[in-house]
C-alpha cells in the first residue's frame, strides 16, 4: 500500500526561492509535453521527401514547407483550435444552443422574428430555469430528455394554477419544437449520439390529459345588438383608433391589418382595400418591437377586400383624412384628445385593443379583443348566405373548412334560439286541460290492517287507494 506525498506549502515556497525548484524550468519541460502530445495524437505524420517537409490536413489537402518547425506550427495550430472548440462544446447548456439554432433559422429566413420572439418566451418559460438546463448538454440524456417532456405534460405550465395547471396541446407542441431544435442542433454539432425522434417517440400523451379552452359563443363574437352599440359609439366619437375599429367591424381585417394601411391601400374606385402589409410584435432580428412587416399573416393574408357599397363614403372620409394630413398611414398618431391634431406615427393595434376595452366598459357589455371582429365578420356573411369562395376570399383563408370550424359562430342569443325552436310546430305542446273524470284510472285498493296511511281515505283511515 502506497503513502501519498504531502508537501508543506512552507516548504515549496523555500525551494522555489531558493532556486531548488526551478519553476520556469518546469513550465518549459511541461509545455514541450503538451506540445510532443498534440503533435502524436494528431491523425497524420508528418514526413520529408526531396527536402521538403509535407503532412496532409485535415480537409485531404497537402502542405508543403522548408522547415519541420514551421510544419509543426501549422498542426499544433489545428490541434489547439480543435481543444478550444471541444471545450466550448462541451460547456453549452441547452439555453445556448436553443440560441444558436433560433438565431440561425431567423438568419436564414426559415421564420419571421415574432415566431423568434415567441420560441425565445416559450424557452424562458419552461427550459431557461429547468434543472435540465443546470447541466453540460453533453450530460443530458435520451431518458432525461423524455422525462422532461413528460413531467411538462403532466404538471402543466408553471405559470398557471387554472384547470389543474394542465397544458394545451399547442403550448407543449411548441416545447417539442423546441426540444426538438436543440437536440438536433447538438448532434449535428457532435455533442450527443441521439436523435430527437428518439427523444419525443417516448413521450406519452392523451387528449384527455391537455387543457381544453372552452369559450362560449358570447366570448368569441359580438351579438348583434352590442355591435350596433360599438358602431353608434364609433360613429360619434370619431378618431383614429374608433375609425380602426370600424373598419375592421366592416371589413374582417385583422386589427394589425388595420394598423399598417397606407391611405395609398384604398382603391375607391374598385371598391376595395388592398392587405399588403401586417403589423409584427418583433423586428427581423427577433427583438420584441411593433413593426411592420410586407406582406400578411400567411401568403392568402395578401388580398382585396371588397368594401361594402353603403360604406363607401365613410371609407372615402377616412382616406381624405390621412391625404390631408400628409398621407401615408390611414389611421395616424393623435396625441391627447385634439382631434384635429394628427401627428406622428401611425395607430398600433395595441392602443386600438386599450381604446376598445375602455369603450365596451362605458357601453356595459363584454369586453373581447378586437380578433373577435373577424369572427363576427364571417358570421354575418355565412348568416346572409355569402358563398363560401367569397367568405374565404374577404377573409383570407385558403379552406372554408378553416373558417366554418374556428371562425363561424351562432350570434343568436339562447332567448332567440328558444324562439326560432317554439315556431317549430313539431316541438310544440300545447297545454291541454285535463278532466279527472275523463281518466281511466287503474286503482288498486289496499287495506293497511290497524294502521293508517298517510295517503289514506280519512273516513277509513285503514283504506289506501294505489293508482
């Protein structure tokens, strides 16, 4: 059994003083060790031919030199970038690579920054302060990966305590997005050996264990009559944001849609308005900022919408407005409450959802957010029998099947629907008097021998009459 050595800290301090210990000695002896290293683990040789010195790189390619040393440098050079890359390697937690891959997709173009914004949030939600992420990527498991997916899903999202902080469907589908870019981009990277398939192929899931959302029709359109009370309101108080939310009543235009139209858009001579452009919660880059972005929600996003026909002088007195006042935007900036001061930059569609939600209180009905008025929208036209190409043409959608499944709603209230209902004759009972002497009765007489009944005849308390 061997002793280990221990020195006296006092001690080496007196040898290297006192030049026992020759401290630059010892550095030069261990860094030619390093460097004798390098140049043995590196995969080729080097060797002379005709004077020359040669050894092949990495990439197949030959180099040539004079001297040994200066072909020596050029590896010992590969081989120090090699270690400095297999350090930083090997250090990066999954944040860092979530990083990475978000930020390269959003250079190349393959997502839009809010989708970039959106990934960025979801990561800080769920992986940021995870324990996963309290650990080398490199150390992370297949199994611990999975495991960490499965405990997502079945203790829900760790902001919300509703509905036994179950997650939807969508918002775990975006953690495996997630997920997924991470370990792919690791193993393009060679940190790890597994593939995202194996990862997300383990998880298990059941429609039962997501969050529903279920919303009422009251939450998701506006009735009939607390429209008409929005557009009275609009009407007489006009500004910026009350002629926005007008348009998009009258329209179906996304409220960004809204916020990004040039007076230029407004085509009155073909009765219509050409969608061009969007308003975006991040700039190209990804950072969370309200801009504008050419072109439209999705690629049918980019459309004409037909302006109704008895709604062309009020759209004709919004673009006069805007050229007026210098054109450009269609709903500008109006700072304080003068109204005839347009200034500045355009709406954003942020003011215009504070401005309704102010209105709908002082109107004392429900509050929903200004993307209901699309689906109020179509709506109206599927109630007015608008045919579906037309419906999918004004709201910009590819499929009808889109619209009549999420957008289209009942906007009858359930005192209306009882009404529709009572004028079916077929559900109709009408009240008939009944006569008891009309009644064949089967009546059964039981005696109750020394006991009474509560149901009994009072003159013979011991006779109960069972119909």
């Amino acid at each position: 059994m061997t002793k280990e050595l221990s020195i006296n800290p006092e001690i080496l301090k007196y040898a290297i003083d006192t030049g026992i210990i020759n401290l630059g000695s010892i550095r030069q002896q261990y860094e030619e060790t390093e460097r004798m290293n390098l140049l043995d683990s590196y995969e080729y040789k080097i060797f002379e031919s005709g004077g020359r010195w040669y050894c092949r790189l990495p990439g197949g390619r030959r180099i040539k030199r004079k001297n040994r040393e200066d072909v020596e440098k050029e590896i010992l050079q590969i081989q120090k970038e090699r270690i400095r890359k297999e350090k930083e390697l090997t250090g990066k937690m999954p944040e860092d690579i979530f990083t990475e891959w978000n930020t390269s997709r959003l250079e190349k173009g393959v997502i839009q920054g809010a989708t970039a914004l959106r990934y960025r949030k979801t990561c800080d939600k769920y992986i940021k302060s995870a324990d996963i992420n309290k650990m080398p990527m490199r150390r992370i498991t297949r199994k611990e990966w999975t495991a960490f997916l499965q405990g997502i899903y079945e203790a829900g999202s760790p902001t919300k305590e509703d509905l036994k902080r179950k997650i939807s469907a969508k918002e775990l589908g975006r953690v495996k997005c997630i997920v997924k870019g991470i370990i792919d981009q690791a193993e393009d990277e060679g940190i790890i050996s597994y593939t995202s398939d194996e990862v997300i192929s383990h998880v298990r899931t059941d429609m039962h264990g997501f969050r529903h959302s279920k919303h009422s029709t009251e939450d998701e359109v506006y009735y009939p009559d607390e429209l008409q009370a929005l557009k009275t309101y609009c009407l007489t108080n006009p500004d910026p944001y009350t002629r926005c939310i007008l348009l998009a009543i009258i329209t179906g235009e996304r409220i960004g849609e809204c916020a990004a139209l040039l007076a230029e858009d407004i085509d009155l001579d073909e009765h219509c308005i050409y969608v061009r452009r969007t308003e975006t919660q991040a700039d190209e880059t990804g950072r969370q900022r309200e801009t504008i972005k050419e072109g439209a929600k999705t690629d049918a996003g980019v459309r004409r919408v037909a302006i109704p026909e008895n709604s062309l002088e009020w759209v004709r007195g919004i673009k006069d407005i805007s050229e007026k006042t210098g054109g450009g935007y269609l709903f500008k900036q109006e700072p304080g409450r003068y109204r005839e001061r347009y200034v500045g930059e355009r709406v954003r569609a942020s003011q215009v959802r504070r401005h309704l939600k102010k209105i709908c209180a002082e109107l004392g009905i429900s509050y929903k957010p200004p993307h209901k008025f699309r689906k109020t929208y179509a709506s109206i036209l599927k109630a007015a029998d608008i045919d579906d190409q037309m419906i999918i043409e004004q709201m910009g959608h590819t499929d009808i099947s889109t619209t009549e499944n999420v957008y289209i709603k009942n906007r009858n209230r359930m005192e209306e629907k009882s009404c529709k209902l009572g004028k079916i004759d077929e559900l109709r009972l009408d009240p008939v008097k009944e006569d008891a002497s009309d009644l064949n009765l089967n009546c059964q007489v039981i005696r109750f021998p020394g006991k009474s009944h509560p149901d009994a005849d009072s003159s013979h308390p011991e006779v109960f009459t069972k119909i």
